[in-house]
C-alpha cells in the first residue's frame, strides 16, 4: 500500500509494500515513484493509469500490469488507485494497492493445464470404452451370424443387445456433462436400436418411448437401460407369436426420488408358469432392480401384460386414505408429446 | 435388416477400419444388404490404391488406422479423388472437426443394423433423395456433403 502526492511522490508505505517488493520503507518515503527500485516503477501504463486517478473518475479498480523488476521474473500486480477526498485541496493524496498476483496466476494455469489434460485422458478412455464395446458386440453378432442354431442365435443376440445398451449409455455420456443421462433421449436410442435388430422393417410391432423430460445418474441409467433392454427382448420373444400385430410402450416417470419404469405390451399375455420364469433375461430384470432397491411388479393388462419397476424412496403423502394405504409413488404422468418409434418410419 | 432400395443393390463400398472384427462384421452385414464391398484395408496407402482401382460410391473409415495412420487424412485423400466418406469413429470431436472432408459420422459404438441404415440413407442423400429419415446416432455433416458428387 502506497500513498502518494499530486507528483507522483510516495508519503507514505505500508511494511507489506516494502516486504513484497523488496525495499526498505525508508528507501520509498519522500521519493518519486518512478524512482523506486531500479525504475520498474516508471511503467508508462501505471503513470497514465495514476494520471488519469489525479484528474479523472479519481477510482480506478483492478488495473492490472506487469513489473519487471532487475534481475527477477516479471511480476503480474493488480493496482487499485483511489483520490482521497478531504478539505486540504490544493494537495492531492492518492491511496495505491498493489496486489502480486503472479504465484496465484501460476497455480490458476497450473490448475487449467491439469483439467485439460485430465478432459485429454477422458476423451481418451471413452474412446478405448467405445472401440472395446465394439469389438464385444461385433464378435456377439458375427457369433449369431454364423450358428445354425436358432436357440443359440437368439441368445447371441440377446448378449449382443445388452451391450449395445451400454454402448448407448456410453455415447450418451461422452456428449453429458455432470455425469447424467437424459432419460428420454437414452431410452429412445436403445429403443430405436432394439427396433433395427429385432424388428427390422416390418410394422407388424410397433415400440414407443413415453414419459417427461427427466435425466438420470449415469450408474442408475445403465442398470435402467438393461432392464429396458431385457423386457422389450421378452416381450418381442414371447407376447407376439405367429405374426401377431402389436405394440410395446416404455413408459416411465419421476416425482422428487421416486421413479417408475414400466414395459408394457398388448400381446397374448403372460403364461401363469411364465411369471415364474428363471430365464437369464428375468434374472437380470431381477437382480438390477434389487440393485436399485426397486420392485418389480407383474401385471396382466386386457389384453398383454405390464411390468413395472418401481423406486419409492421417499412416501408421497396425497391424501389420508392413501396415507393409510400403502405408500405408492405417483404414477408416471403421460407425455404431452408422444415420443414413438415404429420400425416402418 | 434394411435392405437397400433396387437401385442401390450394387452400389459399392470401401471399409478403411483397423480393428478386423469390426471390420469383417461391417462387410459381412453391409453385403448381406446387397453392397458390393472391397476388400477390407486398415492403412491409407492400401485404401488410397484400392479406391483409385475401385472408385467406390462411399468409403467407411475409422479416424485411427493401422502403423498410426489418420483416417481424417485419408478422407481428405479421398475427396479429391471424389469419393464420399463417412467416419465410423468413436473419437467424436475429431469427427466433428473434419465435416468438410466427410460426410458424416456415426461413431462407435454403433450397432451393424444402424451402419446399414446410416449407408443406405447416405447413399440417396447422395443422389438427391431425401426422402429418408435420418437414422438415430448419425451425423450429417451438410458442408461436406455439398461438395461431395453424386454417388
């Protein structure tokens, strides 16, 4: 800290002046500031900055420069001047601030440097995930390809969709920031990928996505992309034979931490042994949604069949007879916009 | 499996990709869709030669290539020669920056079904057709594609 006359003289300076720049209080007091140092002082930019402080806006904040003091770095100072007011007019005071900014400046860059070298590794390792998935899946699908056996390919393709469900996921997130998935756009993506493979161009079963905007941790998503995967798999095995017409919606929905996903069909419906199948696909359903603390519900529609998974993490309170009841999360609220996919399109 | 339009069956196509897994899955299900594919090549000077020799419709090429090659190089390459390029790539901002050197990009990882959609739609953008709707996940780089010809 600095105070000088209308000349540009130093009255006074503080003990941190003197420490920070290397010179005696004394050698300061009643000197030019041009004077100070071996001349860094004398910059042409702090003069017309300090001129300007005499007779112009009499405050100048945050002006920063650079000091080259001998045989030292260049220092990077951030000078806040002000003119005192006070009845003595005809000596003008000026309060000078120097900050040295230079080490935090350095450590700032440091710090930049390493973010984009760490975004550098990022980029590179969602690049290795991505040519790594692509290799499962395409050995998966080639696997298919080349069986003669039906059962065999049906579960090649199975394990090849399960990937491509992370796959997705992946894409996804190389493009999010924070770390979430927006619901809507991942579960259409698998759907529209599911259609390709599975469906083909037929228009005999049609899979719509329905539900609000809504995004999704990236670790919750990914066991939510699977389940979608596995029961629009199921339903595409079982709730259509010999050609049937028919239609599976996704639908899901949030409220706070609650969420619903539910794969519905207006197929044939649910054998009764069925709903206590074992098969790996209904293990998977099982084991994620415990996973998520969620439970599953198996519902015959009229005609098809629902299931949904549901995560109540906090019990919405809507009325007293419902807050008797047991507590259920709202049901997902339909889509004002109607997201489908139809294979045909 | 979409199966190219009549006039489309035998249109050709070049795949430039280091990884032969994927590679031999992409030729496999692009043929079973009715394209006539090269042989496979994984280095520019081999594509560069083939596609001299060849003059596919559009060429399939991955960004990283065998002995460090640059797939955005060998595009560049390639569209003097007039040929088209799409990059299958998982290095999505790289894609990004050559989209006046390609036509578009669907990075890994795609599903095989999605790169036969993706190429069929290409392909009668290519002609002028624009009737298709564009498949999910690829990306349409429309400044490279006013400079392409016609496959």
């Amino acid at each position: 800290m600095l105070l000088l006359d209308g000349a540009l003289n130093v009255i006074a300076a503080s003990t941190s002046f003197s420490e920070a720049f290397g010179m005696a209080v004394d050698a300061a007091v009643g000197h030019p500031l041009a004077n100070l140092g071996a001349g860094e002082w004398r910059a042409p930019e702090l003069h017309a900055l300090l001129a300007s402080t005499l007779t112009g806006p009499a405050k100048t904040e945050a002006f920063e420069i650079d000091l080259q003091p001998a045989g030292r770095e260049v220092r990077r100072l951030v000078i806040h001047a002000e003119r005192l007011a006070y009845l003595d007019l005809a000596n003008v005071r000026i309060l000078m601030a120097v900050s040295d900014v230079t080490d935090a400046r350095a450590s700032e860059r440091a710090k930049d440097e390493a973010l984009q070298q760490n975004m550098v590794l990022l980029q590179e390792v969602r690049h290795r995930v991505a040519n790594s998935l692509q290799i499962i899946a395409s050995v998966l699908l080639q696997n298919a390809r080349k069986t003669q056996s039906d059962e065999t390919r049906d579960n090649l393709k199975a394990a090849h969709n399960r990937v491509m469900s992370v796959a997705a996921l992946e894409r996804l997130l190389s493009t999010s920031e924070g770390g979430k998935v927006e619901a809507h756009a991942y579960f259409t993506s698998l759907c529209d990928s599911i259609s390709v493979s599975l469906i083909g161009e037929t228009d005999q079963i049609s899979l719509a996505v329905e539900g609000d905007d809504g995004s999704v941790d990236a670790r919750v998503s990914m066991s939510l992309g699977l389940i979608v995967t596995e029961l629009v798999i199921n339903a595409l095995k079982y709730a259509f034979p010999d050609g049937r017409r028919g239609k599976i919606a996704v639908e899901y929905g949030f409220q706070g931490p609650n969420w619903v996903l539910c794969v519905r069909d207006n197929g044939v419906g649910m054998q009764p042994a069925a709903s206590d199948r074992t098969g790996l696909g209904t293990s998977i359903v099982r084991a994620l949604a415990n996973q998520l603390n969620a439970s599953v519900e198996i519902a015959p529609q009229s005609p098809g069949t629902a299931v949904s998974i549901r995560h109540t993490q906090i019990a919405l309170v809507k009325d007293k007879d419902e807050t008797a009841a047991t507590p259920q999360i709202a049901p997902p609220a339909p889509s004002s916009a109607l997201v489908g996919y139809s294979a045909k399109e | 499996m979409s199966a190219p339009p009549a006039d489309q069956a035998r249109k050709t196509l070049m795949i430039v990709e280091d990884e032969v897994l994927v590679a031999i899955l992409l030729r496999d299900e692009l043929a079973d869709a009715g394209y006539n594919v090269l042989d496979l090549t994984d280095r520019k000077v081999e594509a560069v030669a083939v596609a001299k020799e060849s003059k596919p419709d559009l060429a399939l090429v991955n960004i990283r290539l065998a002995g460090h090659d640059d797939g955005i190089e060998l595009a560049q390459h390639l569209k003097t020669l007039g040929i088209p390029v799409l990059l299958i790539s998982g290095q999505v901002s790289r894609a990004r920056s050559a989209q006046t050197v390609a036509i578009g990009s669907l990075p890994k990882p795609y599903d095989a079904a999605d790169m036969v959609v993706a190429v069929a739609y290409l392909l009668a953008r290519l002609q002028g057709d624009h009737s298709l709707p564009k498949p999910s996940g690829l990306e349409v780089f429309e400044d490279g594609f006013d400079l392409a010809p016609a496959a």
